[in-house]
C-alpha cells in the first residue's frame, strides 16, 4: 500500500466531507474555530485502541475548553474488518459516550495523505493546521505502564505557544486494514 508520510510543519490535507457516526458530515473548515485538532486514526477492533479511549475522552474533555478538538478516523477496510462497519462504529461511539466526532474514511484517503500506518496514530495540526506531532498516544497501551503522555505533552507545548519538544514519537497498536 502507497503510503505518504505528511512532513513535520507541513500543512495538512482537507478532511474532505467525510461522515460521522453523529449523523453529521466533518470537514476541515468545521473545526476552524479549534486552536488544535487532535486527529487520531482509530479501529474499533483493535486491543491498543480500545484501551485507549477512556485516554481520548478525558483529552478532549480536559482540553476542549482550551479549543483543542479530538477527531477519531476510521480508515480501516470494513469488507475485512468487520468491527469497522459504520454501524459498528456508532454502536461503539454511543456505548463509550464519545465525545468527540468519529468519522469513516472509507476509501482510506485521508489515512493515505496523512501517512498513517497503525491504529492509533495520532496527528496534531496547530492553528494554521500545519502537523506538529505524530506518533503514539502514550509510551504504553495499559494505563498503569504509561510514564510519557506524549499526546497531552504536546497539547501542553502547542497551548503554551512552544515548539513540541518530541514531535514525533513511534505509533504503535494494529496496522490500518487497507
């Protein structure tokens, strides 16, 4: 699969118009009033995933009011991954008590231009949404292991007006289903 990895700094590609499981349709220009966009490349199947939503909820309910917004993609092949499905999805949203978007890339463009490999793999874009940081949530899948919240250091810095001080760290979990 031809993967193209967005650069550190770059600008990233448009969203496109790309459902959510809320019934609404997301693009970029919906969140143009969010100083950061967390976007997270997320499969309903995967083992690093699932233990990582309670993680993903409690940044965007931290975060939210400092006008960060948490955006998790599903990228992932429904005809071969089955826990995939939109519907699967929005079953998964609403029993988790998502609150944050999750939208279906179901051509996996968006996952292509972005450069993600795994699930999860998340991407901060600041302001202008250039990407300032790619890679893992946090250095472990289980929560008692996390010692690097590598995402929420980031948000820290970016809020901070710093540069991220680990732009880029190694994503880990499932790989996307192409």
């Amino acid at each position: 699969m031809m993967v193209t990895e967005l650069a550190l700094g770059d600008k990233a590609p448009d969203i496109g118009n790309l459902p959510g499981v809320d019934g609404k349709n997301y693009s970029t220009s919906s969140f143009r009033d969010k100083q950061v966009l967390v976007i997270v490349f997320f499969g309903n199947g995967c083992p690093t995933c699932k233990a990582a939503e309670e993680r993903l909820i409690a940044i965007q309910r931290d975060y939210g009011e400092k006008g960060v917004q948490v955006l998790l993609v599903n990228s992932n092949n429904s005809s071969l991954s089955p826990p995939d499905t939109f519907t699967a999805m929005s079953k998964r949203a609403q029993e988790n008590k998502y609150n944050f978007p999750y939208i279906k890339d179901e051509d996996r463009k968006l996952a292509r231009s972005f450069g993600a490999v795994t699930t999860p793999h998340a991407f901060l874009l600041d302001r202008d949404r250039k990407l300032r940081y790619r890679g893992r949530i946090d250095n472990a899948r289980q929560v008692s292991r996390v010692t690097i919240h590598d995402v929420k250091n980031a948000l820290d810095d970016l809020l901070s007006s710093r540069e991220v001080a680990v732009p880029e760290t190694q994503s880990f979990g499932c790989s996307i289903v192409w």
